[in-house]
C-alpha cells in the first residue's frame, strides 16, 4: 500500500507563519504535523513507500524533511506551481502524483496539514475489511459548516449513498474529513473522473463522482481532528493537542 500526502496549499490563511514555509511542517508539540501523521501510519507496517505532493515553492522544504527520515521511502513531488492563483488542485494533483511516481497499488491519500487525537491505522484496517475505497466521516451540527465542506449520504452498512461537496442544501449532517483509501482499481479511474467533469479543487470531489459508479464505505470518525486554519486555531492546537489515541 502506498500513502499519498496533499501539501500543495499555499496556506494564505496563515500569513506570515506560512508566507515561506509549508503548514504541513509547523511545529505541534516538538515534532511536525507530517511526522505526527507518518509516525502514526508506518505502526501499521501495511504502508510501504510515501510521497509527499507539494509546489515548486515548498518542495525544498519537504525534500530536507524527508532526509530526516531515511528509514522510510518517502518522495516529494513538485507539481511545478508557484501561486496560489496557479494551483492545480487537490484531486489532478493526486494524479500529477501517480502519474510521476508511478504508483500502481492501493493509494491512502491524506492531507498533510491535519492533526489528529487518533490514529488512522483503524481507518486502514477497516477499508481492508470492507475491500472497497473508503472515506470517514463525523456528524457536523452546524448548517453553515456544512455549506464548507464535503456532505455525505449513507445507508446501514455505511455505503455511500451520495456525495456532494460544499453543497447549497446539505442532505445529512455527516461531513468528510480529508482522508480517502482508494483501491488500486478505483485510483486508476482518477483520469476518467476529471475527464467527465468532476471538480478538482477538493479531494472529495473525485469520490463524489466514484460513488455512483463503485461502492464506497464511510467509516465514523472515532475521535477529532484538528484543522488549522489560520493563526488562531494554530495557537489553540500548539497549546491543548496531547498526541494520538490509539
């Protein structure tokens, strides 16, 4: 299995902490939010090789951190873009990844700049379970929140029903962290997706349209993440995160 991490954002929210430094690499408690979220997944020992999708800005940045890990196989891969106003996208930089590497497996794709109490091997356990490519999800209360992010439909055997990103009439109340497990099947159906028109932007949206074709499952998020949005959720986190929960 290989894990692919999203760290092409620009982080404008941010500024001046990420101005020229990547948010994935901001210090959470003395280590970084990568090697929060990679230390965790190699306890698996399902994952055999990482790499890191970044822009041309950040790529050095990635590229030493990735030297202070020699005991895991982690590329960075530049997607050539230097603006926020250039990007390419979440889900064509998933593809720009694949296509460059190239990986030909089974692909856990998680962003790169989200801390979390809990430990994404259950995530990895239970999408072998279910044979299927998988998401999570968590009941979100607030409309408005909703409106932000990718909504989720399911039945009782958590198969998605329907996916929808940044909906204007939200159908449920469950909403999508981003955090996929594609198998090697559907990750190869990626280009067919942003063939048809899915949106590129957010990483949802290509499950979105791989729903109405492939079954999906949704497992429940069993603890919190947290999204560090601008310089006050950083704070929040630097001051009452205390590791992951396993």
């Amino acid at each position: 299995m290989k894990c692919l991490i999203l760290a092409a954002g620009y982080a404008t929210r941010l500024y001046p902490l990420t101005e020229n430094f990547p948010k994935p690499l901001l210090d959470v408690k003395g280590k970084t939010i990568l090697d929060w979220l990679v230390d965790d997944i190699r306890t698996s020992g399902l994952v055999d090789e990482y790499a890191v999708v970044t822009n041309h800005k950040f790529a050095g940045h990635f590229r030493q951190w990735a030297a202070g890990r020699p005991d895991d196989k982690i590329s960075v891969v530049d997607d050539g873009t230097s603006t926020n106003d250039t990007r390419l996208g979440a889900v064509k930089d998933i593809q720009f990844a694949i296509d460059a590497l190239p990986f030909d497996d089974d692909i856990l794709v998680i962003a790169g700049d989200n801390v979390l109490d809990f430990s994404l091997v259950g995530f990895i356990e239970y999408a072998r379970s279910k044979g299927t490519s998988c998401i999570m999800r968590y009941y979100e209360p607030s409309v408005e929140r909703l409106h932000k992010c990718g909504v989720v439909e399911v039945d009782s055997d958590d198969k998605v029903l329907n996916m929808a990103e940044k909906p204007s009439d939200p159908h449920s109340h469950w909403c999508c962290p981003p955090f996929y497990f594609y198998t090697r099947r559907d990750a190869r159906l990626i280009p067919s997706g942003i063939a048809a028109g899915c949106g590129t932007d957010a990483p949802g949206s290509y499950i979105a349209w791989l729903c109405a074709l492939a079954p999906v499952h949704a497992m429940e998020m069993p603890g919190r993440r947290y999204d560090i949005g601008n310089l006050e959720s950083y704070r929040t986190v630097c001051e009452s995160y205390s590791g992951i929960v396993v």
